[in-house]
C-alpha cells in the first residue's frame, strides 16, 4: 500500500489509545505557536528549512535528524516558507509504553532523559540510522493496511523503534552542539525550575541563586523561552497537574504536588489554560 502523505493539521489530541503516526509535506506557511502533549513525541526530519524550539534550545535540523519531545516539555517549530517541509512524526501514549517495556529496558528513557543529555536532538551514526529508517519504513507500512495480523505488527514496530531510539539517544555525540542555539545560564534556570516547581521560584529567589539580575534575568529568558519567566513557572504547574489527573490523582493531590499555593487561582488558571475546570477535566477522562 502506498505511503499516506497528509498535508499539516493543527490538531494536538491523541485518537488512539497506544501510537499514531503522520507523513506530512507541506509547501504552504506552517505557524505553530508553542505547545506541549499529553503524550511523547518523535519527530523524523526529511526535508525543509526549520528551526525547532524545545525548553530554550533552539534546533537547526539536517534531514534524517530526530527529535524526541516527553509530555512535558514546550516546543515549536519555526518553518521557512517555500521549501516543501517533510516530516515523519508519531505521537505515543506513555501508559501505551509501560505496557510493552520490562524492569530491565525502560523504554520512556529516551524521552525523559533530556535534561540529562542537554538536549532533544538524536543524530546517529550511519548504521544506527538504517536500521532506524527500516523500522519506520516497516511502521508506515503497516500503519496504512489492514492485512491479517497488522495489529500485532505494529506494536511489534514500535517497540523496536523504541529500543533502538534508546540505543541512539545513549550514543549521542557531543559534535551536535554546534547546531543547538542556547544560553547555558538560561537552560541551568529551566532546569532548576522544572525540578523546583514546588519551591519559591520568584524573580528575586532565580536572580539570586544564579548571580544574575533580574532586568537581565528577565530579558534573556524571554528571549530563549519565548515566555516571561513567571508565564513559564505557571504553564509548568499547570502541566505537571494535567499530567497528575490524567493519572488518576484527585484535585486537591494535582494542585498540591503541582506547586500552586492559592487553591481559588489554581482553579481559575487551569481554566484559562485547557478550557475546562479541573473537574470538568477529570469528568471528560472517564
């Protein structure tokens, strides 16, 4: 069955319950504006002019360059218009993962080891990347029919391509840095937010800890991150309670564990953010 290319679509929500994958080209403008997933991201670069933004960092991808993104994390892309833009992106379901992994291979590893490595990007070595493109030609594949035992097929798949991301995120070379445009004191900020979320993160709190001022604090973290420090703290939270009532946790526990410490402001911007209350959200799982 032939490859099924699909032009951009905005939407942002999962259908499936374990994986879906998209081809797409596009020669018209794409604008996306940052954004996060309820669900882990591979992002296979083919053809085009883009830079991606992920936490801070910003990308500039060759073709065959992957990009893995966790449901935490905001990213975007920056597309330039009239070169066609070839991607190949899968969208996974993380509860979808722990049930095909082990207590010996965690397959989530790739996605949440991020901070750990400094970075998003996987470029592999030559024979590393083969054996990855085959698993996506075969994924593809059997992702477009419906032939007697596909189903098994593709959790057959993704499970290797799982496996062999991990392989290629535990060899990542050090050269790639020359295409990664950051500010390390900025990305030390990101990190230490993302791992305080539930501490005082106020400016004047960052400004001293990193031995910076809060007019340069400020200005530079806008500029990498693409929001005001305290619009970033509170998309954090924000997610991390998502992520907490996604997995069955009450309100209070997500507001709690979250970082929030107005209950009544908590309500009201998990609103703003998702267009439902906290509770309507748990409701809309069920």
């Amino acid at each position: 069955m032939d490859k099924k290319i699909l032009t951009f679509s905005s939407r942002q929500v999962m259908h499936s319950k374990d994986f879906e994958l998209f081809h797409y080209s596009d020669n018209i403008p794409i604008n996306v504006e940052y954004h996060n997933h309820d669900f882990y991201e591979i992002f296979f670069f083919i053809s085009g002019k883009v830079k991606y933004i992920i936490e801070g960092k910003t990308y500039t991808l060759k073709p065959n360059d992957i990009l893995l993104t966790n449901n935490k994390e905001l990213h975007k892309p920056v597309v330039e218009n009239g070169i066609n833009y070839e991607r190949i992106v899968i969208w996974i379901d993380p509860n979808f993962v722990k049930t095909i992994e082990n207590d010996e291979t965690n397959l989530t590893l790739c996605f949440e080891n991020s901070s750990k490595h400094h970075h998003n990007l996987l470029r592999p070595n030559i024979d590393l990347f083969h054996i990855i493109n085959k698993i996506y030609e075969k994924l593809e594949k059997v992702c477009s029919s419906n032939d007697y035992g596909d189903n098994l097929l593709r959790k057959v798949y993704i499970t290797e391509l799982l496996i062999y991301l991990n392989r290629a995120s535990f060899d990542s070379s050090k050269e790639i840095d020359i295409d990664i445009e950051h500010n390390s004191k900025i990305s030390d900020v990101v990190q230490y937010i993302n791992e305080n979320l539930c501490e005082d993160l106020s400016l004047d709190t960052l400004s001293q800890k990193f031995y910076i001022s809060k007019y340069h604090l400020s200005r530079q973290f806008k500029k990498y991150v693409g929001f005001t420090i305290h619009q970033y703290i509170m998309k954090k939270r924000l997610i991390i309670a998502k992520i907490h009532l996604l997995n069955g946790a009450s309100i209070d526990s997500a507001y709690i564990y979250s970082g929030f410490n107005n209950y009544q402001n908590f309500i009201k911007a998990f609103k703003d953010e998702f267009g439902l209350s906290p509770k309507k959200y748990v409701a809309s799982l069920k």
